[in-house]
C-alpha cells in the first residue's frame, strides 16, 4: 500500500507525523519503507536521526534516482544505521523500517517521461517487497504531488492500493488550506481526474490528519484563567465548525494527535521510552500516533463518506 502525506503548508508536522506512523507501522510488524519527496526541504534523516542517509544523499538521493543521474536511491536500514539508541537494536517482531532519503542539495523539478517512469518504476518495486510504503510529499501544489497523482493513474499501476493523508494545524488558516488543497480548482482532487483519476475513488482515498491540537481540557491547560480557557473552548468549537462548512469535517478525518513538546521542539520519532521511562513525551500522543498508524490500513475508517 502506497501512502502519501501531504499538506498545503509547511510547518503542520507532516514529516515528523508521517515518520512517527511507518515507526509504529514496523512496530506491528509490517515491512515499511519511507520516502522522502519533500524535494526542497528533505528532513526525514534527521528525524528518523541516521546521518548515513545525509552522507548517502549526496549522490543517490531520490531527486538524483529520479532525475536520471544514479541507477538506484541510497537506502538506509533505520534499525542497523540509527544513532537514536533506543532505536539501534530491532524491536522483537518488527518489520524492516527502510529509508530512502531525499537529496540535501536537491530542488523541485517539473515532471517529465522519464522521471515519471523512474518514479513509477520505484513505486512497483517497492510495492512488491514491502507492506506499506510512505511517500512524505513537498507542501503545497508542488511538483512532487503532481508526480504521485501522474504516478498513480498509470495504467501499470491500477493494481496498486494507495491512500493519502492530508496534514494540517488545528488552526484557522490551516483547515482553510488544506480544504482548498484538496477541493480548490487546482487542488489534488481537480488535478487527479485532470490525469485521468476517478473522481469518487480518489475522493475516497483521501482523509485528513490533525496535528497539534491542543486539548482545552488537558492538564496542560488547567492553569489558565477562567477567561481564557473558556476562549480556548470557543475557538475549538469555532474550529470544527470552519472544518465541517470547509468539508473536511469529523467523517473525513483519520485522527488526530495532540499539541506535543516533543513534536514540536525536537521533530523525533518518539518511542515508548520517551512516555514510560524518560516520560519526556505524553502517553495521549503515543497512543494517538498507534491508534492512527492502525487505521491506515483498517478499511472501515475508508469507507465513502
């Protein structure tokens, strides 16, 4: 299963979301393999912490694989290659946790015949050897999300399930971007049945993630003044309403995963040492990343709205 992770802005946590979900896919057990799409801005390495895929994408990043310039992108094993010590060692019955890293130097490129045979090429491979492949995609209406949508209404590649998760901050500028990124007249859906994508499957293959909601009700809040917890209150309610009125309310949202310090300071895949031991990290945003991670695959929460 392909499983593309986009977003409208940059900043919603996509990246570091994303990776946190292939970490507790491979966790399950499945085979997982991330790729970094983000061509402007690759960051997967530092969060997934292996500075041997900053070293490898120096000449065999996923920009140089697609623009012809290498025959295969560099792939790093996250368990064997990461600095993070509480990841070095492979968790009894997790799957391989694979990274294809993007390009430190690379940049948006236009898609092209060629490279849009590298990419589909890529994604057949991968989709043969491993379970759930996750596709971090540049922000906004780039060329990286205009090569997924190219990729996936390839004739070879109607065999292939794929899902995308739409990222956006609990704010309202980000629900109002990611609605339009998805249903505006340039938007993901408008471009998808522009490449010859049916409108209705590819609307049911979308759904959106909300990141860094912040719980007005959460002991993180309980300090506040009357005053403003009950302006946090009305600015939530407000906030669903936006999202409903935008079309991207609750039935076509995935999940959600709270406001995390953890997230937002240090951009990392946080592991259940970072919730019971260290507890740097909020059990509630552990167990909303597996929780979402879970869903991903589970058909029920895919069903047509």
């Amino acid at each position: 299963m392909l499983v593309f992770a986009a977003s409208d802005k940059g900043g919603t946590g996509r990246s570091v979301t994303s990776a946190n979900l292939a970490y507790h896919r491979a966790l399950a057990g499945d085979d997982v393999c991330y790729l970094d799409f983000d061509f402007g801005s690759p960051t997967a390495a530092a969060v997934f912490d292996v500075p041997e895929a900053r070293r490898a994408a120096e000449e065999q990043g996923l920009h140089t694989y697609l623009t012809g310039e290498t025959a295969e992108p560099a792939r790093v094993d996250v368990w064997a290659d990461t600095e993070h010590p509480v990841l070095r060692n492979r968790p009894p019955g997790a799957g391989r946790l694979v990274l294809m890293p993007g390009d430190l130097s690379g940049g948006e490129f236009a898609t092209t015949e060629d490279n849009l045979r590298r990419c589909v090429d890529l994604l057949l491979r991968l989709n043969s050897e491993f379970d759930v492949i996750v596709v971090d995609l540049s922000a906004g209406r780039s060329y990286a999300v205009d090569m997924a949508l190219e990729a996936t209404s390839q004739r070879e590649m109607r065999g292939v399930e794929f899902r995308w998760l739409v990222f956006h901050r609990w704010t309202r500028q980000h629900v109002s971007a990611a609605a339009s990124l998805v249903f505006g007249r340039r938007g993901i859906l408008a471009g998808g049945v522009s490449r010859g994508h049916d409108e209705g499957a590819l609307r049911n293959a979308i759904r959106f993630v909300r990141a860094a909601v912040p719980d007005p009700e959460s002991p993180l809040w309980s300090q506040v003044s009357a005053t403003q917890s009950a302006w946090m209150r009305a600015c939530d309610s407000d906030l669903k309403q936006l999202a409903s009125s935008s079309g991207i309310g609750y039935s076509l949202v995935l999940g959600s995963v709270p406001l995390e310090p953890v997230l937002q300071w240090r951009e990392q895949l946080i592991t259940d040492e970072d919730v019971l031991d260290s507890q740097i990290a909020n059990r509630e945003t552990w167990e909303a990343l597996s929780e979402l991670a879970g869903r991903l695959t589970d058909d029920k929460y895919w069903e047509p709205a």
